[in-house]
C-alpha cells in the first residue's frame, strides 16, 4: 500500500476480510441448522484441515451427529474431503474458514483450541500443531516446552525460517527466568541468521548474549558472539565483527581446544585476509587448524586448511599455498563439504594465473570439475576456463567461457 515515504506492505496480521465478503460467507453458513453451525465453527478453531477423529472428540457430540452434520456442510460447499488426510477435510476456501473463526467469541474459542490440543496430543500429533493450540488456548507453559522441540527440529532440517518463526512465537510467552529469555533469543538470532537474514538476526543476539553474559554464561555467550560478528560483517558492520571474534576467542581460550574456539580464529583470519595481512592470516588460520584437529572438528580445520593456502600465497610461498590449498581440496571433497572444495580450487585456480601460471591452471580445470554444484561442470563455459585464458592471450576462447 502507498504510505508518505512510499510503496511499504503490511503483516498479513493486519488484514482483514472485507465486510462484503464476510457477510457473502456468513449468509451461506446462515442457511445451515444450529448444531451444523457449531460443528463448522468447532472445525474452523481445528484448522483449514482436520480428521474426522479430531472433529468428533472436539465437538463432544455422538458421531451420528457429526456425521450429519458434516454431510449438510459439504453438500452447502463449505467443506470437502481432504484425500491428504485419513478420513479427512478441509474448507474449500481459506476465507470461509476466517470469516466463521472470527465470528466465535474469546471464551470458546480459547476452549475448543484447548481440545483440540488434548485430542492431537492423545492421537499422536505432530508438536508444533499441537504447541498452536495451547498457545491459542492460553496453556502457553505448556506449549513452550513443544515449540522448543519443533523449533530445533526444523534447525535440525534446515528450514531456519520455520525455526525463527517458531522461536519469535513463543517469546511474548516466556516468563521472568532470564536463562531461557536469552537462550530463546539467541536461537532466534541464529535461525534468522541460518535463514540470511543477517539484519534481523543481529538485534536479537545482541539482547540474547547481553542477557547471557548477565548471567555468568561465558561459555554460551562466546558462542552466539561469533554468529554476531558473522551478522555484523554481512550487514555491513565491519568494524564490530573482529571485536566479537576477538572477545569470543579471548574467553573461549581459557577452557583448551573446542569447536567454537577454532571457528573464532577462522574469522579472524578471514579478517585479517580481508585486510591483506597475508603474516596474521597464516598465523591464524594455522592456529585454528591445530585447535580444529583436536577438537575433531573436520569441517573447520579444512576451512582454515584454505585460509592458511591463501595466506601462505601472499606472503611470497606460492608453492607452498598451492600445496597448502590442494590438500584442503582433497579434504574437503573427503568429508564431502562442496563449498570449502569450491572455494579451495577457487583460489588454487586465480593464485595461478596471478603468478603467470595460467597453463598450469587450465590443466587443472578438471579438478574444478569434481565438485557437485561447480560453476565449473560445463568446462565450455566454465568461467575458470576464461579466467585462465585470457592472461594467454586466447582471448576468443576467454570471451566465450
């Protein structure tokens, strides 16, 4: 909608059915008896879809009655079977189903979600369906322990989004303990984060380790620190990001080697690469390879495997970067992590035609080729293949990569 700084949009909170449309909705559900009303509108409170063994525990009627009753809103168009669910249904359309939803008054509404949550726990129902309704239902100690579960479930499953949103839900639900506040909060950060959106991931970090270093946390607060400085880095916040590196790994040292340790001096090297300081580059990254390996931390220490390669290229040991990055791409394919393959060739392939190797690295093209999801897979246009010809002068085959 337009607005005076100009084209923005709305929450789909915000929104409701026009008058028109509801009262077009509600004369057709006018036309139906009582008890088929209320059977619909109970059905409305369990979803745009539902069994047949939901409805009938939540209505608390006979099934001859819901039977009936069930027939007469199918045959007015209201409902259909749904052949996704055993002996299910649905609302043929999502506006019938908001239009009755909106019409039921708090009090029921609040105790027909209560028994739907109570029926889809006794049947087996998935967390997250069953954590909605006790949160609808105002049972929010109850649900926050389940939207915990299906929350790390979906970080689990990468759907990060699906994770944020679960976590954003239950926050306004949390008590006074501060120790789960931060946790939330930093979870929530994080999945924002694993869902790139870096921008809304920073704000609830920084609350969420502010709230852990509040309470002694050291260890936990080292952790989310270093998603923080990912996010500042990414939104721009350049100058943040080392001092969260630095602080995470000047607190994380004291308790010997860890996974989160070496990931500190990874993106301190990342930094410092950043900044062309091939000397503090090697030296990081060597550092987070030793702390890596005896935390059996494979990923990182062939992340740091490549940064030492790099480092090691600019500081005037091209050799050895080379040897350095080869190893890192063997690793990498090894432990199956494509991205750290890619970016090791990568790096491998433009080292070599900035040290007038450029033969040297057309002949190693194919190795580009090796890694699943490579720009490299079509070597015709492969952009490696232009890269390295065009330093040969072969600059019809450079055009055509």
């Amino acid at each position: 909608f337009r607005s005076k700084e100009g084209w923005t949009r709305k929450s789909l909170e915000d929104f409701e059915l026009p008058r028109s449309v509801r009262e077009t909705i509600l004369l057709r559900v006018d036309r139906l008896r009582p008890e088929e009303i209320e059977l619909l509108r109970t059905a409305a409170v369990i979803g745009s879809s539902f069994s047949y063994e939901t409805l009938l525990s939540v209505s608390e009627r006979s099934e001859a009655e819901v039977r009936t009753a069930l027939e007469a809103c199918v045959l007015q168009q209201l409902l259909q079977e749904d052949p996704r669910i055993r002996a299910g249904y649905r609302f043929r359309h999502a506006l019938t189903r908001e239009a009755i939803y909106d019409e039921i008054i708090t009090p029921v509404r609040e105790r027909w979600h209560g028994l739907t949550a109570d029926a889809l726990q006794a049947n087996g129902g998935a967390p997250i369906d069953i954590a909605q309704h006790l949160l609808a239902a105002g049972r929010s100690d109850e649900a926050v322990p389940l939207c915990l579960i299906a929350a790390e479930k979906a970080e689990l499953e990468y759907a990060h989004a699906d994770a944020a949103a679960l976590y954003e839900r239950i926050l306004p639900h949390l008590g006074e303990e501060e120790g789960q506040r931060a946790t939330v909060l930093c979870r929530l950060g994080a999945a924002y984060w694993g869902a790139a959106q870096p921008s809304a991931a920073y704000g609830y970090l920084d609350a969420g380790v502010g709230l852990l270093d509040r309470a002694g946390d050291v260890r936990g607060a080292a952790h989310y620190r270093l998603i923080q400085g990912q996010c500042a880095w990414e939104i721009g916040k350049s100058e943040e990001a080392p001092r969260h590196y630095e602080r995470a790994r000047t607190e994380l040292e004291a308790d010997g080697p860890s996974r989160d340790l070496a990931y500190a001096y990874v993106n301190l090297a990342r930094v410092s690469l950043t900044a062309l300081d091939a000397n503090a580059v090697v030296l990081q990254a060597g550092k987070a390879m030793t702390i890596a390996d005896s935390a059996a931390a494979g990923d990182i220490m062939v992340h740091a495997q490549t940064l030492l390669g790099v480092g090691q290229a600019l500081s005037g040991n091209v050799d050895d970067g080379l040897r350095t990055l080869n190893r890192g791409f063997e690793n990498a394919m090894r432990l199956r992590l494509p991205s750290t393959a890619l970016s090791a060739a990568t790096n491998s392939t433009i080292l070599r035609c900035n040290s007038s190797r450029a033969a040297e690295a057309l002949d190693r093209l194919d190795v580009l080729m090796q890694v699943p999801d490579s720009p490299a897979t079509d070597r015709a246009t492969s952009p490696f293949e232009g890269l390295a010809s065009y330093p040969l002068g072969e600059l019809p085959r450079a055009a055509l990569a």
